[in-house]
DNA sequence: TTGAAAGCGCTAACAC
DNA sequence: GTGTTAGCGCTTTCAA
C-alpha cells in the first residue's frame, strides 16, 4: 500500500509541546500500545490514517503518541513495507548551475509523492555511477534518474537495463530506458541558423568530450546547418573540451583567436562554456558581439545577467526534472508499465551576445 | 534451491546478457547459504569481513553470491544494526554556488567513512527545515550538517539541541550545537578597511535579510570598520535584501545610484549579490571600480571570471563542508563527546572591482 | 473494530 | 570456525 494516498502520519504527530518532557529512551510502538491500553496494530492503523478504528480509540491513541513523545521508526518500516521512499538523482557535477533548476524540479514532485530525492555528484566518473546503481541493487533506493553520460550506454552492455532509472537529458532512444531531454540536433541548428542570418559563415563550436551524447547529437546539428547554408565548416574551428567550466572556455577562446583565419562567432554546447568565452574574447582584446558573436546553450540564470547579455538555447529544466521524476514514479508505480521517452520544446533566446 | 540456478531461467530472459544470467527473484541471505552449504551467519560473517571464517568457507560463500547474483538488503541491515548511514545536508538554496563546494567537501569526508549525503533545500524555511530535522527523529538519516539560518535560533527554544547535528556558516556560539564558520565580523572589517585604504569614505553595505545571523554580524564589522576610521556610516547606505540572487543586486545598486549623495563603494555579503551590482552599475552608466567600486564575500569561481573581476572575502568553502563532517562524525561516533564550535581564517582577494 | 502473531532480511550473542 | 536463534520495530493478514 503506498503512504502516500493515505494522509501524512506527521500531520498525527505534533511537535511534542515543551510541557512534555523528552522521552528518557527512545519509545517504540509497544509503549504507545501500552500507554493507550490497545495493541500495536492499532497503533499502525491510526498512524497510517486507516479509516476502520473508533474515533474514540484514536484519540487514546495519539494522546500516547503525543505523551511519549513517540516518532516512527522508519527504519523498521522501510523493512516491513520493501520500499525506501528515496529516489537518487545523478549528475555529473553539482557546482554547474545548469543542474540545479532541473534537481529543484525532481525533488519538489517527489516531494509531492513522499519520496525524499538524494542528490548524488558522479563526476562523470563512471565507477561512482556504477556505485549509486549499486544502492539501487541494496534496497537502499528505490530508483534514480540519472543526467549522466555514461549511463545510457552503460544500460546497453550490462543489465542496468532491469533497474528502476530513467534518463535525464543525457539520453539514447534507443536502449530501452524511459527519458526525457531536448532535440538537440535542432537545438544547434537554431543556434547555427541564427548565427547564419546574422551574417556569420566563420562559426565556430565549442563542444564538451565525446562522452556526451548531447555533444555528438549538438555536433552534427552545428554541421549539417552549415552544409544546408553551404558552408564548409572548417575543422579548426572545432573544439573538444573534457571541461565545462568557465575558465576552459576562456582559454578555448583566446586560443581560437590566435589562428590566421580565426572565426567571427562562436557557438558553445554550454553558457557556462560562453560565460567563459566571452571573458577570454575580452583578455585578448575582442568586443562582443561587435567582433566575435558568441550563443551559450542552457539560459542558465546567470545568462542574462553578464556583459553582454548572453543569447543562448533555453532548456525547459525545471520541466525536464519533474518530467523526469513523473516518468520514474510511473515506472515505480507499475514496473512493467510502458513508460514512454520524452522530448520537450527548446527556445533560442537572443539576447546581446549574437 | 534458486530458481536462477537453473538452466531454463536464462533462457527466459533473453534481454539479460547470458554470461551473467540475473536471478529471477531476490534473492536473501538464506539462499546464499543454502546455496553455499553454510549459515546465515557464516554468509553475514563473509559480507562484513569478519576474520575468523575458514579461507575455504569464505570462498565457498563469495562463489554462492556471485553465482546467485546475491545483493544484501541494506533495509535490513540498518533496522538490525539501528543506524542509516545517511547524513542530512541542508541548504537554504542549492542554485547558490556558494554552497557547491561546501557540499562536495561534506559529501567527499561522508564517503570516505560509509555515510551517504541526502541534499536538502530548504528554501530557508522553518518549516521544511524541522521536517527535515523529522527525518532525524524517525532514524532515517544519522545526523544532519546544517547551513541554514534559522536552525540556530530555534535550536534555543527547542529540543533541537538533543539531536545530532552541526551548524555550517550560519551558527550562533552560545547555542550548544558545535558548528563551523569564519569570523564574519572581522571579514566584513578587512572588506571595509580595504575601501577605506582606498580613500572611499561613503561606502554602502548591501546586506541579506536580517534572519542571517552572518548578516548581522558583518553589519556590526562594516560599522565598527567605518567607525573606528572616523566615518559616520549613512543609514540610507544600508539595505536588506531578501533575496541573494543576481537580479536582487542589480536593483538595489540603480536604487542606491540613483540618491542625491550616491556611495563610491559597494560592499556585498555574497558574490551572487555583487556580481548583479556590477551589472546594475553598467545599466545606470557607472563604471566599476572608476566610478563605484565593489566588494563581494564568498570567492565564487564564477568571481575571478566576470569584467572587472571581483575583489571580495574568501571564504575556505571546501574545508568548511569537511571540517563540518568531521565534526558531525565524531559526535555520531560518540555522542557525548564534546565537540567543539571551529573558526576557519577568511582572505581578502583582490582584483579588479575595487 | 480490535488483537494475536507471523514475518520483512539481517546481525550478533551464545553455544558447540 | 561455524551454527542456532533471538530479536531490530514495524505492517498486515487472519480471527475474533
């Protein structure tokens, strides 16, 4: 039976008034049973909101709770009813405010659904991921949805495709795994497109590792709206960071500058990437956008608030969190459901940036 | 006898890998043992590296779980061994890059010594920050680290001093509950001291929400600063915000530009907070530092990377998580241990904004 | 409407 | 070194 379609046990616990003294030791369901003069399945009944006791025997009841200072073991019920109540959401690593919006979203609808949600940083590292699955495995929790890279490839090899996760942004159709993300093909090419109809052909991509499959997916959007312009993307101006922080980007830039034909705009996989290439324009001496147009990629909240303005494709993340949290609670609910993958609408933002 | 033994039952799930055929069932502690000839508790002595198990046992046992693909039920284990292994962080907001590296300090010291790190936004409300502390209650988290401002306080007027946790940067000393933090008051002097070595004498504070008791204490160390050097602070120089965030400072700055008297300097409690002056003092047509300089508090990475790039109090965030922890730890390890309250040394950097 | 009792899967005495 | 067994504190049949 899931707690939560019942009403919250807490709301049957109040904050034990400073009249009552702290239990001396810890109480258990038997003292309450005891001290209300009824049994212990009583005593479960009415911290579980079941309708079938007699007002009358309630009340005794929470007056022992109350007089006890009595708080649930959950331990012991976590035990007794199979479910940890805890979801694990993985991410490559927490200090990139990409994430936290879309964390604020899986832990407010699990929230709403009794679940506490335990944010667990991978690095990326795909001995830590394997490690976080490993608590699936233990009971420990009772699913996971997971932002990293090396998941969704992982599930195609090994059996993580019987475990209770979905996909989160980093994603692959094809392996089996409900998730939710973006069309990050045409995400780039909107950002390409707009850099085009800007007069720009010398464009430029700064891109994270391979490992990622939004990468990959960003890159061939970036190169076929180039070709469908007619444009022949030079390889130089192609670039490979295992960093997305700000100060990789500042040195991609300024190194992409020091080329004979360097590019006039700069298309990045990440704001946090574009924060970092506008700082490093600047260092070697060039205004934005006036002589290097630059489009992030995110519309984290900082985006707006940089100079320039950072134009940039906007991510749904709240919406891509609780997506994702509805999608596992689903899986959860009825594991042999049908959960469905999910793509929802990306935005270009032009701002002063391009 | 286990069911995944079995020849047939891998042949009945052909999306499993059949080098390592899964079981079909869980499996528990007593399959293993069957499975390997021994008991229970020779299988538990093998899984928590007891010494004293015959080498050929041990390796009888390790076959028996690999062979049945065998995980152990840490639900079961916690009600049996009365702890969680879990440890309660809480943040009043986790989109703050301030709190990143705190919380990866606290998660790296939480696991090197077994304890998983739930996350916990509270959005500084009291209100999900007693359930959080529930959570304490119920034993479903170990102990709790706590970087919220309200904690503190409430902690005088309620039992909250019994239970297991440590404050982080918020604390009050006199509380009872071991913390660590800096010196809030002297950092917000050496950050007023520096504009007054700069010749700037009408220096405004843009402060957070009067709930902060850091916020208190570095008003008291900008106005000692100000008074020990002769200058009279002027009071329409000092706001609150409610908020940390980059658009809160961008306004509060056009608002304090816009006085008859503007202030030369801005001193910020959080970089956040400062990062958004500088854009505030760009959209009013002020240049930083030339016309207005800026300090800011908490030496973000994101500081060194804005134009100008921030001068503000450092704050050693990684070692405050793991100082915190291991505080946390050492309570949790024994429970009358008395455990102190530890002041880290802030630096002032500085850069180009003031 | 209530109670008695059987476990959930594990660890740790205690016995051999 | 290894096995037997008694719980950990709860939920949930099943009977009354």
């Amino acid at each position: 039976m899931s707690r939560s379609s019942h009403p919250d046990a807490t709301a049957l616990q109040p904050e034990r008034s400073r009249l009552s003294p702290r239990p001396v030791k810890d109480m258990s369901i038997d003292d309450v049973a005891a001290q209300a003069g009824v049994s212990v399945a009583t005593v479960s009944r009415v911290l579980n909101g079941h309708s079938n006791v007699r007002a009358e025997t309630r009340d005794k009841v929470l007056a022992a709770v109350e007089s006890t200072g009595y708080r649930v073991n959950e331990l012991a019920r976590n035990l007794r009813t199979a479910e940890s109540r805890l979801l694990l959401t993985m991410v490559p690593n927490f200090g990139n405010p990409f994430y936290a919006e879309i964390v604020r979203g899986i832990d407010s609808v699990a929230r709403q659904h009794g679940y506490f949600m335990l944010l667990c940083d991978t690095g990326a590292d795909p001995g830590r991921e394997r490690s976080y699955f490993e608590m699936l495995r233990r009971r420990r929790a009772d699913g996971a949805i997971c932002l990293d890279p090396a998941a969704a490839q992982q599930a195609l090899s090994e059996e993580l495709n019987t475990l209770p996760w979905v996909a989160c942004c980093e994603f692959d159709a094809d392996v089996g795994v409900p998730y939710v993300g973006i069309d990050n093909y045409r995400a780039a090419g909107d950002a390409v497109m707009h850099l085009l109809a800007r007069g720009h052909t010398r464009i430029a991509l700064i891109n994270s590792g391979d490992g990622y499959l939004y990468a990959q997916q960003r890159e061939r959007g970036y190169l076929d709206a180039l070709h469908n312009a007619g444009v022949d993307p030079d390889p130089r101006w192609q670039v490979h960071l295992d960093s997305l922080d700000y100060e990789a980007g500042a040195s991609a830039a300024a190194i992409l500058m020091a080329q004979a034909e360097p590019p006039t705009a700069i298309f990045t996989v990440s704001d946090t990437l574009a924060i970092g290439v506008v700082k490093g324009l600047r260092s070697v001496g060039k205004r934005v956008p006036d002589d290097v147009a630059v489009v992030g990629f995110d519309d984290i909240s900082l985006a707006a608030q940089i100079d320039p303005p950072l134009t940039t494709i906007a991510q749904p993340m709240r919406e891509l969190g609780e997506t994702a949290a509805r999608l596992l609670l689903k899986r959860l609910a009825n594991r042999s459901a049908n959960v469905p993958g999910v793509l929802l609408p990306h935005r270009l933002v032009v701002r002063g940036s391009a």
